[in-house]
C-alpha cells in the first residue's frame, strides 16, 4: 500500500508542475514575440522615414519622395534592413506587424528629422504627415 501511495503521490507532483511551469513558458515566449514584433515594427518605420526624409533632402517633391518610401518598402524581400528578420523568423513576425503602430512610427520619426523642410512640426505635424502618409499608403495597395 505505501508503494501505491508514494506512486500517487509522485504522479500527482509531476502532473502539478507541468500544469505550474509549463503556462508560464508560454507566455514568456509570447512576450518575446511581441517584443520582437514592437521592434520590427520600429525599424520598418525608421526604413520608411529614413528614405523619405533623404528624398526629401536631395530635393525630391513630397509625392515623389513618398511613392518612393512606400515603393522601397513595399516588400521585405527587397529591403535590406529587414533580411535579418526574414532569415530568423520568415514572415511569422512580419505578419504580426500592426500597419497603424507602423504609421504613427512613421510619422513621429519624419516630423523629428525632417518635419522642418516639410513645414510640418509638432502633434498637429504628426496628425498631418499621417494622414498623408496613410492615403498614399493605401492607394499603392489597390
């Protein structure tokens, strides 16, 4: 009988901590996804205004200096900032990617570095330059 009972007991402690430790690895590893996904979000971004702001720089108009942004980051495959992330996750983090975080990264990035030559500054700069952002980015998409 205490063969039995000390089987039992041994059973019902391991079945207790695959049940205890086992949710919390999950969610760990979720929250690393997430973080990963934040950050990825953040370097489309900088990628998107980086070569908005430098087009804007050499003298390049508004509406060419955003269909070549958005044209230079339109696939991941194509943009080198983004190849190391393909290489580790494929696109599973890329399809995490929330495209309206993205935009108001987008926006608080070119109005930092570039809002001045653009005549736009400030959280009314962001609104504008998102708003503009957001119509060119959606009529490349049709």
């Amino acid at each position: 009988m205490t063969l039995r009972k000390t089987l039992l007991s041994t059973f019902i402690i391991i079945i207790l901590t695959i049940h205890i430790f086992i949710p919390n690895r999950a969610i760990a590893l979720e929250a690393d996804q997430q973080s990963a996904v934040y950050k990825l979000e953040k370097k489309i971004a900088k990628s998107y205004a980086s070569k908005y702001c430098n087009a804007i720089a050499i003298g390049v108009s508004q509406e060419g200096a955003i269909k070549l942004a958005i044209s230079e980051n339109s696939e991941a495959s194509f943009n080198p900032s983004l190849w190391s992330e393909l290489l580790f996750s494929g696109k599973e983090n890329l399809n995490l990617v929330n495209e309206e975080r993205v935009a108001d990264e987008v926006s608080e990035e070119v109005i930092k570095n570039c809002g001045g030559a653009i005549g736009l500054n400030g959280r009314k700069g962001v609104e504008e330059f998102k708003d503009y952002f957001n119509s060119k980015y959606i009529s490349t998409k049709k």
